[in-house]
C-alpha cells in the first residue's frame, strides 16, 4: 500500500523493508532471473553488477558460500554486512553511503533522451570511464531502461535502471559528461528515468557515496529525501577456499 504523501510503497505489517537489503529483494523478486545462489547467498553475474545478498547475520556455512561464489582470491560487493568479516577476508574498500527515496520528484519525459541497449554499451563503459558514477559492467545494461542524451552524436550524459525490489526502482549510473556539466542534463535524466518507473505503479529510489554532496544536493532538489545510511563495502575472499560442510562431516567419520 501507498502513503498517500510520497507514493511510497509501505511493507507489511512485521515484514521487511525491501530497501533494508534492495539486493536480495531484488535477486528473490523481479530478477530473481539473474541469481546465482549458494546455500543462503545470491548474487548477480560478475558482468552485470557486483551486488551479493546474505542474511542478515552470516555463519560460517554462509560465509564459506560466499568465498566458493567470488572464488579464490575473488571480490565480491556487500551493502548490508553488519559486523566484521571473519579471518582470510580483505576489506579493499569500505565507503560510506546514503539511499534516497522519491519523495516528490515531478517525474517527465525528455524528448532529446534516447534508449540505450546493448549496442551502446562500449560507449556507456567509455562516459562512466570518464565519470566515475560507481561501477557499470558489461551487462549492467539489461537491468532495465537506460536513457541517454547524444551531443554531435556522442553521448555526453546517462542515466538508467538497477536494482528492482518489489515497488522499487533503483536509478544509477547518472553521469554527465565534463563539457556539458551545468547544462541541467542529469536533472533531465533522472526525471525521465523516474517517469518510466512511476508510470509503471512503481517508485525510484538511489544510492550515492555519502561524500558525493553535489548529487546529494541535486537529488534532495529534485525531490528524493534521505532514508538510510548503508556502507558498502568490497572484499576479498581467501585465497584458499574454507572446507565445504559436506567435507567437514566427512573428516569427522
């Protein structure tokens, strides 16, 4: 059910919030097509985004899943942990962020954004190259709609779809070429991504690093309100894989 003030849509009574861990809502609801999964983790594919779900507080089996998920030595992104990674993993960034949710963005449709698939994607990887709006692989594309402005037939600004918790849109990737900066084509972007995701019944929110106060300011303008402040962190798993439990229990025969 909606608030009847900001669209937004309200859980259960006693159940979840599915922003309280967007990627596993996601991975066990709209792209649950996506997931990979051992045991109690899920993740999606290496080239689509580095986003992995676990419970909320892992054991060792779960923890033992994740290293067998990332491989020996592999890296692997988590925004829910709430407590320390056990001995054998390596902490290689821990960035403090802020998840916004629309309050009262006037969503609208802009008539100069195109759609971006997969035939523009050397070209995505290249604008968030030179922008740096957090990662973009390969097939973070087909997540869903990515829209973007061209300028002498170049793209010079993007913006699109990510996570999809049930009623959930996630926009990411916003970036805005340096020659056009101040042109107002993010705004622009975000509104037209918003459009898409509203007219759909369902409602956009985002993630940022908590440093990054220009877009922060740009988002609260445009109508989002702040609502969490998770950390994000990236790991890297031992490079010798834990015993499996299947080969503990055999060791103790």
């Amino acid at each position: 059910m909606a608030d009847a003030g900001s669209g937004e849509p309200r859980p259960a009574a006693g159940d979840p919030h599915p922003l309280d861990a967007p990627a596993l809502a996601s991975l066990t609801g709209p792209h649950s097509h996506f997931a990979e999964r051992r045991g109690r983790i899920l993740r999606y594919p290496v080239d689509v985004t580095p986003w992995t779900a676990h419970p909320d507080a892992p054991d060792a089996q779960d923890w033992a899943d994740l290293a067998a998920l990332a491989g020996p030595g592999g890296t692997i992104g988590l925004n829910t942990l709430r407590e320390e990674p056990p001995e054998g993993w390596e902490i290689l960034q821990r960035v403090a962020g802020v998840q916004l949710v629309d309050e009262s963005v006037v969503p609208e449709p802009d008539a100069e954004a195109v759609r971006l698939g997969p035939a523009d994607v050397l070209e995505m990887m290249d604008l968030v190259e030179r922008t740096r709006p957090g990662p973009f692989l390969p097939r973070t594309v087909e997540l869903g709609t990515y829209l973007g402005i061209r300028r002498g037939g170049a793209l010079v600004a993007m913006a699109g779809e990510r996570l999809h918790p049930p009623g959930w849109t996630e926009i990411s990737a916003v970036c805005t070429d340096e020659s056009v900066r101040g042109q107002g084509l993010a705004g622009r972007l975000v509104r037209a991504v918003a459009y898409g995701i509203r007219e759909r019944g369902e409602t956009p929110f985002l993630h940022t690093s908590a440093a990054n106060t220009g877009a922060i300011r740009l988002y609260e303008a445009l109508g989002f309100r702040l609502r969490a402040h998770p950390e994000f962190l990236s790991l890297r798993a031992p490079a010798a894989l834990p015993p499996t439990e299947e080969a503990r229990r055999a060791a103790l025969r």
